[in-house]
C-alpha cells in the first residue's frame, strides 16, 4: 500500500512497489500499477492469496484499485464501519472498506440490516466517536423506507422507532414490524432512477471508459431503470477541495510520529541544537509523498492561508454534499428536516477512473499533480461520505480482454443507503457477458 | 519611573476529573480516553493508547466531565454556549504525544464571565477589581516532564489527556498581589461548587500568567493588543505556577527583568518563560515564542459537538451550592454574627461546621420556652462552636466530627447556661468530658457531677466583697476617693480567687463590689 494511504498506485512504499505483470518485475515495460492506495489488498484478492481484502478508502484507495485490477470495491458510507484502529490519515474521510472477487463475498464481510446474514463488521463501536449509533442506524432505515414507500406508492409507512405512533400509522408489535419492514425493503421490483452526471463526462477520459460507461447505461436502461441526467455543478472543484482538506487533516493526524514513543530507532541527537525538535527524524523515516502533503496540508492550515485555502475547500466541500442531496431521491438521513425527492435519482453510474490502469513506468515520470487526477471520479463521494462500489464494466468485444483494458464501473448511492447500491452491483451489473462465454484465463484477473 | 503595570493573562486550569479515593461520588474516567484518573506516584502506569498517541486510537468524550465544568463556567459568572466544538492545536513538544491538543479555540463551551475582587479578597479597603472571563473551556492535559539534567528530561504521561477547565481572563489584574487573590479566589470557588478535585497543592489547580509593563506616561510600550485589550506591552508567559506566593513572586520578578531590560534599552521577546521555587527572583527562559506560534488551529473531526440541553443548565445553576460570599451574608442576616465570624465558620471543615453551627442554634430555639429568634442565640453559639469546641478538636489534633459533640448537647449546655443554671466554668467541664466520650446527658452530668449553680445571695457577696475590701484596703480608697475604677477589676479578680469561687458568678460579684464601693443600685 501507499505509505499512511497516500498515492494512487501503491508505488510510494518503503518496502517496495506494488505491481502488476511477474514476468517483467517493476520495472519492466509491461507492468501495470494496481491502483492505490490499497493496492496490495486488492493483489491479494486478485491472485487468490486472500478471499477479502480490507483497506480504508480516504478519497478513492479501495475503488481505484478495484477498477484497475477488475476486482469488486466497496466504500460504505462514513462510520458504517468502525475505525478504531485505523491509522488515521484524514478523520472526515477515511472510511474502512471491502475489496473482493464478487459482490456476494462482499455481503458476507460486511452484513446488512435487511440481510438475513449477520452484521459482522457494519455495526456501532462505543470506541469510535463517528461511528453510527444504533439509532442513527435507524434513522437510515427510516429514509430508506420512505423512499421505498413513495416509489412503490404505499400508504402504510412503518417507523422502526421508539415514539408513540401518529394518527395514521398502526402499533403492531417490534418483532412484526421489524420482519414487516425488512421484507418490504428488500423487495426487488422497482424502477430505479440512474443518474448521469454531465459533469463526470471529462476531456480526459479514456475512449474505452467512455464506451464502457454509456455501454453500462445501455445495460441498465435494458433491464428496467431509468436513466435521468442530472448536473452535479461543484464536482470540477472537488478534487481541488479534497487536496487542500485531505493533507491538512493529515498534517495533523501525522504530527505524532516523532519518535519517542514508537517508531524507528533514534541513533541521534533528537532536538536540533537551536532548538527544533524532530524534524531532522521526520525528515529520514517519512516518505517524500508524505512530506509533501503533511507540507501542503500545514501551510493551508497556516494563519496566512487558512481563509484562502482550508475554510474555502470546506466551504466547496459542503456544496458537492448538496449537490448529491439536491439530486437523490432519499432524503439525507443525516439532515434533519431533508425531504423525499420525487424527480430524484436513486443511484448514480460512472466510471471510476478516467482511464484504464497505466503501466508504472509511466506512473513513475508522471509529476505528483497528474497522479491526482486519476481520483477525480472517486472523490466526491469521498467527500460527501456517499456508499460507493466499483464494480468490474462490460468488456468491449472488439478488444480481446486483457488487464491493460479493464475499466471499473462505480455506482453511487445516498447517504445510507448502502444495501440498496450493494444489492444494484450485484444483481444488475455483474452479468454484462454470461460468464460461460469466459474462459478460465480470461476470468483472472492478474497478469502472468 | 517606570509604572509596574502588568496586564495578567493568569490561565488557572483546574483539575477535573473526580478520583475515586478523593471524591466517591463521581466515576473515575479521563477527559477523552477511559484511563483512570487515580493519582499514583509510579509514572506511566495509567496511560491509555490514545493518552500516548497510539495510531489507530480514537478519542471518546467522558461524559463524567460536563458536569463539574458546568459549575464551574456558572459560579464564575459564565454564559453556557448551547454549542461547543472541539479543536486542535498544533504544536511539537515532549508532552504533547500526538503534536496537538484538543481544545475548545473557536467555540467554546463558556464566554464573558467576571470575578470581582473587593476587600474582603485581600485587596486595600475600599478597592475594587472587576476581572473579565474571556472565555472558560475543556481541554487536554499535557504529559508531566522532569529535567533531569541539561540532556535528559522524564515525562510521565499519567495525567496526559485528562480533562482540564482551563479558564481565560482578561488582562485586568494590575498588580501581583491582584493576580494572586484573583486565582485564590476562584480556586474557592471552583472549592464551592466542587469543581476540583485538589487543590493548587496538590497539581489540581495550576496558572499560566502572561506579563507585560509599561510605561505611566507616554506611549511607548503600548503597542500590542491581547485578547481586544489594545494598548499593553509585548507579554511574555510564564507556565505552571502552583502556589499563590509562587505567583506573586513570579510577576514580581518578571515584572522587575522587563522593566531592567526596557530601561537598557532592549526589547522584551515574546517567549515562555519558568519560575522555580528555589530561584524566586528570576524567571527562566524555556522556549521562544518566536513572533507568537501558529497552531494551525484545526476542527477535530473525531470528538462530535457539545451540546447543552438549556433545561440541564439551569437545573445545574439552581442546584448549586452558594458561593461563600452568599453563605457569609445569610450567617450575617440571619444569625446575626460578624462578618469575621462568618467568615471564619464558612471556611472550616468543608462546610460541616457551619451545618453543625446551624443544628445548635436549632436545637437552642426548641429548648427555649420563651420567645427568640436566630439572632439572640447565634453569636452566643458561634462562639462556642468555633472556639471552645473548636479548641478541643484542635488541641486534640483529631479532624471534625459532629458526632463527638452532638448538637443537641451542645445546645442543652448552653442553655444551662444562659439560664444560669450552671457558670461558664462547668460549662466548660461539661463540654470536655462529653468530648472525651461521657455518654451521659447533659442533665445527668450537672445533677451527678454536683455542678449546680446555686446562687448566692447577694448579702453572701456582699460578705465575701467586705471580706476582701478589708484586705485591700488601699485600693478601696483609690477607687472611692480616687475614682480610679479600674481597681476594681483588681478587686473583682481577687473575688474570683475566694474558696466559693465556683459558686459565684462574675457579674453578680462585680455588682455586689460595686452597691457597696459606688453605692450602685443593682
């Protein structure tokens, strides 16, 4: 993996690169980056070492990789899943994530309220101040059940709360109801709002992205969804706003390896004879990407610049959130008066990478600033701490498959509803080819 | 000439958490990790992963620690912001594992309180001092580090990230002595509304004080602004003073090194500076400030809002013990006692004497058959209860007990007395041996004790003052041609000397000498 998460392709490592291609080793012409910054995860998924994978995606780590390595990543919404014990890189954003060969072995990690599997890491913790608790679990499945409720036009509205029921609603006991509920919500006919984002349709997006992408559309329009387009105006300045906000928070998160406590072993002098303190350690055991964003994210915290830099990227960061809750049909179970959005969209389809995966020689001459730009689909959703997956797209049948093709699709969903975007990756996007067709070979992932 | 004018920034912070063997009553918990709080003298032994900036460790908010904050933001005159949020600052340093500490910078949970000093807190007569809250806020405690020599320093993170209410004010104080009954006065208040756990002695209560001089006239040195109190000198900081008189001397000599350096013509840096008991007269640099230090102050994204719920505010404000000076005034009003007396009997044993002070003076009013109030009885029983029941305890060297004396006994010797029933003298005798563990009641020891008053009637004074006039011949013709009557408190001593002294009772001597030298009519 990156070091303390940060890169796009696993190659910033004190313990090496992490690639795609055995054959011709790192640094040979064919081999491909496996994304980041839990490559390593998803490599391991990928060649049949591990059934899961588990890695934190901050602004894109579990999805990116998924993409190029034609795996299945899943983002839950921020504080599904506890982060105690994570290390820290960005407290807002990182969010624990999923990587797998199918959907189904996603569900097993991660259970579901309305799945009849057991919870076994979506669940509240005592031990993470931004971890849901059980009630804000329960408002979630409020908004979902409304939403439910108004697509498929039912009067009866159950509310799996502790308040006294209003005039039109019915007491029935905790036990029905809960059963009532679950099986309403796990219903599967509905017709499905897809949203296109005009403004994910980029310059630079690889032509192969974009035939996957409207060929995904195609897929899904053919299945029964409807496909509705839709403007998200604040995503061109997202991934401007996530790179001042990410390393700020992470010029703060890192400021405690400093080598008293933990860390390597300290052979020096510690303090700098006028006084300054560990940064001559710093300087020798933290990694250059990491240095350049713990020096990014302190200027923009820096008095100077904190009104310039860090409070307008806030300020950007809460439009891309109403942005997304201006087109979802679910009311955001986080605000409290949101209302249900009848012209809304349910999900949201994109690619979730401009391109396929680059070979790492290239990523190697790339500057810093062009490495970024491979998160620009994945980080909105990062920042408005959306449920997001990366699903395997359909391949092109004019290019035989091979992994320097292998582009991910990423859905979308609203603020909690993460068992509905689970349940759209598995059942609608997993059969572009009927995987009979697929030949052994073909269906590896990892290059020989 | 130089004015020592020294606008002090002192930053008490108080100790918050409530310890199991100090205070039974509230949980043992840390600010923002779940370590004990016990203060054990073995370092490092009761330290949480986040208290040492483990990654991958989380911090969670103690509930434990609202309520004594709230107190003390209250007593101090505070008002409670609905909402607060959590901050960090950003700074490298030994005792700062993770380079930040979470405070309260922007939003904190109290704002814009004030502490009056009178006369009565120590200052001239007639003076008064309004000190300004800024703003008074939850933060976390920092590691404890000992220089051992000039390379090595120990820390002891123990205390590092227990919850402190570090309090604000504004540079008001103009003098050291201000400074120091301005912390003495809120350590007894935050003593009053229990919000602290120890006191400066003992590490609970420490202050930070920022100095800075200068000139009476003329506007030089009066550049810089602090906290929107513009026309101050450069301030430097002076970190951790434990004692009152540390404070004090502190000031003292830090005023004393600016006002040296200004008049040589230097300029005064902004930097931390240390004051050691062992060097009262200086302080020492510890590090530069160099221009003020950016902390980079950051929202905590892990710790979520605190919010108040109005209806718990004014439920703590309500339930709150009164403060001294309102407990000083009741004893005054309605007890009738000197505001000295009052003051006294307020500060002793954690408020019990004042209980127990309360339990005789209602036991006295029941055992009365005629018609009093408070007022004719307390003073008489202050004085008891402060200082003849008071002398017991404190010759004995044991702690208070109310159970040794129960008032009601108390109340019952008294009464005896003031009936005349029994002289002061039993009284006393009374009052020890029930001290001493005598389960008898009070009527029981005076029948079987034979200590009775019976009085005499005042032709038997009158006897036994002839007696004595006939001995003193010389003084009774100072005093009946002289009409110098002071002698007659010689005479008056020489009465109390007879064989029967036990019987009489002074007043009645002193009016018997007095019908027979003066010719009074009593």
């Amino acid at each position: 993996m990156d070091e303390f998460g940060m890169g796009s392709h696993s190659t910033n490592s004190a313990y090496g690169e992490v690639f795609n291609g055995l054959k011709d080793g790192p640094t040979g012409g064919k081999a491909l980056s496996v994304g980041g910054s839990s490559g390593g995860s998803a490599l391991a998924v990928a060649s049949g070492l591990a059934h899961v994978g588990i890695g934190t995606d901050t602004g894109g780590s579990i999805r990116l990789p998924a993409a190029y390595m034609s795996l299945v990543g899943f983002k839950p919404s921020y504080g599904q899943i506890s982060r105690k014990g994570v290390v820290p890189y960005a407290n807002s954003l990182d969010t624990v994530g999923i990587v797998a060969k199918t959907v189904p072995d996603i569900w097993l990690t991660y259970g579901a309220s309305a799945h009849p599997i057991i919870e076994i890491l979506q669940k509240p913790d005592d031990n993470d101040p931004t971890c849901l608790t059980f009630s804000s679990r329960e408002r979630i499945k409020v908004a979902m059940l409304r939403r439910k409720a108004a697509v498929l036009g039912s009067k009866w509205l159950l509310v799996p709360s502790n308040r006294r029921p209003e005039k039109n609603e019915v007491l029935i006991p905790r036990e029905t109801r809960r059963k009532l509920q679950n099986r309403f919500l796990s219903q599967r006919k509905w017709t499905r709002r897809i949203g296109v984002p005009l403004e994910y349709n980029i310059e630079e997006m690889h032509p192969l992205v974009r035939w996957a992408w409207t060929a995904t559309l195609s897929h899904l329009e053919g299945l029964g969804c409807e496909i509705v387009p839709i403007s998200l105006p604040s995503t061109r300045h997202a991934l401007s706003s996530y790179y001042i906000l990410a390393p700020a928070e992470a010029s703060s998160n890192l400021a405690k390896y400093d080598g008293v406590r933990y860390g390597a072993r300290r052979d020096e002098v510690a303090d700098d004879a006028d006084g300054t303190l560990y940064s001559r350690f710093r300087a020798a055991h933290l990694g250059p990407e990491v240095k350049r964003r713990i020096l990014l994210g302190t200027y923009s915290l820096s008095a100077g610049a904190m009104d310039n830099y860090f409070i307008q990227a806030q300020k950007i960061r809460r439009m891309v959130q109403r942005d997304f809750d201006s087109v979802f049909r679910m009311p955001n179970p986080l605000q409290e008066d949101a209302e249900l959005n009848m012209d809304g969209v349910d999900f949201i389809v994109v690619p979730t990478a401009p391109s396929p995966p680059p070979r790492l020689r290239h990523v190697k001459t790339a500057t810093p600033l062009e490495s970024y730009v491979n998160d620009v689909f994945t980080v909105p959703a990062s920042l408005a701490g959306l449920p997001a997956i990366s699903v395997p797209g359909p391949r092109h049948p004019d290019h035989p498959w091979q992994p320097e093709v292998a582009v991910g699709m990423q859905v979308i969903g609203q603020y909690g509803d993460d068992y509905d975007v689970l349940h759209l990756a598995d059942n609608y996007l997993t059969d572009f080819h009927d995987p009979n067709t697929l030949s052994r070979t073909q269906q590896t992932k990892v290059m020989s | 000439m130089d004015e020592l004018d020294t606008p002090v920034f002192p930053a008490p912070k108080a100790l918050l958490m409530q310890v199991p063997c100090l205070n039974l009553r509230k949980a043992p918990a840390n600010g923002v990790a779940a370590a004990s709080t016990v203060p054990t003298s073995e370092p490092n032994s009761n330290v949480s992963a986040f208290d040492i900036a483990v990654p991958g460790s989380l911090p969670v908010f103690q509930p434990a620690v609202v309520l004594p904050a709230l107190r003390a933001a209250i007593v101090l005159g505070c008002h409670i912001e609905p909402v607060s949020y959590f901050d960090r600052k950003h700074y490298f340093y030994h005792d700062q594992p993770a380079g930040y500490q979470i405070t309260q910078y922007y939003h904190p949970f109290a704002r814009d309180g004030l502490v009056t000093l009178t006369s009565d807190d120590g200052l001239e007569a007639g003076q008064e001092v309004e000190v300004y809250i800024k703003q008074v806020q939850l933060e976390q405690d920092t590691a404890r580090s000992q220089e051992e020599d000039e390379h090595t320093t120990l820390i002891d993170f123990n205390r590092c990230g227990q919850a402190l209410v570090e309090i604000i004010s504004l540079p008001n104080l103009h003098s050291p002595r201000d400074a120091a009954a301005y912390v003495r006065k809120v350590q007894s208040l935050l003593y009053a509304v229990d919000a602290v756990t120890t006191g400066m002695e003992h590490g609970g209560l420490r202050a930070d004080v920022n100095v800075s001089v200068r000139r009476r006239d003329g506007d030089s040195d009066r550049s810089f602004e602090y906290s929107g109190v513009s026309g101050l000198g450069r301030r430097t900081e002076i970190k951790n003073l434990s004692t009152l008189k540390g404070i004090e001397d502190a000031i003292k000599a830090e005023r004393d090194r600016q006002i040296r350096l200004l008049e040589s013509g230097g300029v005064v840096q902004p930097e931390t500076r240390g004051w050691s008991l062992t060097h009262p007269h200086e302080t020492r640099r510890l590090r530069g400030k160099e221009g003020e230090v950016d902390y980079r102050y950051l929202p905590d994204a892990d710790i979520p809002p605190l919010s108040f719920d109005l209806d718990l505010i004014s439920h703590v404000a309500r339930s709150m013990p009164p403060t001294p000076a309102v407990l000083v005034r009741h004893l005054v009003q309605h007890y009738g006692l000197s505001v000295k007396d009052a003051r006294i009997l307020e500060s002793l044993d954690d408020g019990e004497r004042l209980i127990y002070f309360q339990e005789v003076v209602a036991e006295l009013l029941s055992l009365h058959d005629y018609e009093v109030n408070e007022i004719n009885v307390g003073k008489i029983a202050v004085n008891w209860v402060l200082f003849e029941v008071g002398s017991l305890f404190s010759t004995d060297e044991s702690t208070w007990s109310r159970d040794k004396i129960p008032a009601k006994s108390l109340a019952e010797i008294i009464h005896q007395l003031r009936k005349n029933a029994i002289t002061g003298a039993s009284a006393k005798l009374i009052l020890r041996l029930i001290f001493d563990g005598d389960s008898r009641r009070v009527s029981e020891i005076i029948r079987q004790e034979k200590l009775m008053y019976v009085g005499m009637s005042p032709e038997t004074y009158e006897t036994i003052a002839k007696d004595i006039m006939q001995n003193h011949p010389q003084e009774v013709k100072d005093i009946v041609e002289k009409g110098k009557i002071g002698k007659l408190k010689f005479l008056m001593g020489q009465m109390m000397r007879h064989p029967r002294r036990s019987e009489m009772s002074a007043p009645e001597a002193e009016k018997a000498l007095r019908r027979l030298l003066l010719g009074e009519k009593s």
